[in-house]
C-alpha cells in the first residue's frame, strides 16, 4: 500500500469512526456497532467479508470493555448466566462458520435486511414496563442463540431485537433485557473470534491494524458525545439513522436484481 493510499484509509477511517461514534453513543448501542460494517463497506470500499471481521474485532474488544465496566448489570442476571452463554456461544459458532461460506452477495443482502429491520425497530419499536410474572427462563435460550447467530454471522449482536424481544415477548424488565441482551453479545463476539482461529482463519495484520483505529476513534468520539446525551439527542438520532438504514438496506437488497 502507498503512503497516499495509507492516508486516505486513515481519513476515511476517521470520519467512519466519528459517524459510528456518534450514533451509537446517541442511542446507547454500546456494543452493537453493525453501522462500522455498513461504512466499511459504503465509505471505505472493504469487501464485506474482510468488514465483517474488522467489525468482530471492533466489538469483541467493545464487549470486553463492558463486561469489565458494567460488572453490576451483567451480574443482575446471574441465574441465567448457563443458558445464554451457552446458547449465544453456539449460535456464533454457527455463524461465523456459515459467514465464510457464503458469496459477497448473499451477506451484502442480508446486512440489508438486518439495516431495515434495525430501522423500523428504531422508528416504531419502544420499551414496555416488565410482566408480573415472565415467561418461561427456557424461551431465553432460543433468543440468545438467535442473536450470537448474527454476531457470528455479520459481526452484529443483534441487542436491536433480542432486547425487545425479551423485553416484549418475554415480560423481562427492560433494564433486565438489556442486561440479558449484553451478555449475549460479550459472549458471542468472543465465541466468534475463538470459531474463527479454530477454522484456520487467522486475522490478518490489517484486519487487526484497522480494527484497533475504529475501536479508538469510535471510543473516543462516544466518550464526548455521552456527556451531551439526552433523551431528546437520542430520539433526534434515532429518528434521523431509522430513514437512512432502510434506504441503504433496499440499496443492498437491489444488488439481487
């Protein structure tokens, strides 16, 4: 690589990290960064296998962070440690096998279907006061494997759904589903990169070297951005990344035609 071309990955990775930044510190999605994938592949012009697995590093590290940061709120759920750390390690192990089974094509659609979805989920999906008495703990189970499924899968923890599912559909505390929903992807994002050594499939000094840029950058502009947060700054963001998710995800399911 020449230096100009150096240069131009680091200014387009710059503005990809203070866009990612910002957003996700905006809505408090601290660990589901699946927008970096989005903008490596838009800004930055990677091939969507070689962002996925630059977006795994970004949010391993992301989850580590929080599992060392939020001890209190991973602790909460305790009981159900067993079942979603099982059943989410599966699910990425799973996925990140099929990644790398699939065509560009196939992925670059279903990243556009999972934009729309997070986009409708960010416009009309809102928490719901917990049930007197939730669900059965088994349903847990399915859930997690779902969301380490798209960890493994496309570098995305799927905290979009699984939270508001166990929040919705399970009669969880959304305090409680967020927590649940943390868990899965610590666990999976690390699944996830454990998967792919075992297959042989080593990162490479790049994936690393780019990985590491985004993570600081990311980190630092949401360190900024969350001493100005409000519930309005969220709602405004929200309501600005719904329109632009659903657009980019037709555009990548026009890729089909």
């Amino acid at each position: 690589m020449t230096m100009q071309a150096l240069i131009m990955l680091l200014v387009k990775g710059l503005i990809t990290g203070i866009i990612v930044g910002t957003v996700t510190a905006s809505i408090r999605s601290w660990v589901d960064r699946f927008f970096l994938v989005i903008l490596l592949v838009n800004l930055m012009g990677l091939p969507i296998h070689e962002a996925i697995t630059v977006n795994l590093v970004v949010l391993s590290v992301a989850a580590l962070l929080l599992s060392l940061e939020q001890t209190d709120v991973l602790t909460s759920v305790r009981e159900d440690w067993a079942l979603i750390i099982i059943s989410s390690g599966i699910g990425a192990l799973l996925g990140r096998v099929l990644e790398f089974a699939l065509p560009d094509i196939a992925l670059l659609v279903l990243l556009g279907i999972y934009a729309i979805l997070v986009g409708v989920r960010l416009l009309f999906v809102k928490p719901v006061p917990e049930r007197e008495v939730p669900a059965h703990p088994a349903w847990l189970a399915p859930v997690s494997f779902g969301g380490g499924f798209l960890t493994g899968l496309l570098s995305a923890g799927g905290k979009p759904f699984t939270v508001p599912i166990y929040n919705w559909a399970l009669g969880h505390h959304p305090k409680r589903a967020y927590a649940l929903g943390s868990l899965g992807v610590v666990t999976a994002a690390w699944a996830a990169i454990l998967a792919q050594i075992a297959m042989g499939k080593f990162f490479t000094p790049m994936e690393l070297s780019l990985g590491a840029y985004e993570f600081i950058v990311i980190s630092l502009t949401a360190l900024f951005v969350r001493r100005y947060w409000t519930p309005k700054l969220n709602r405004i963001i929200s309501l600005l990344v719904a329109p632009i998710l659903i657009v980019i995800g037709i555009k990548f399911l026009m890729l089909l035609r």
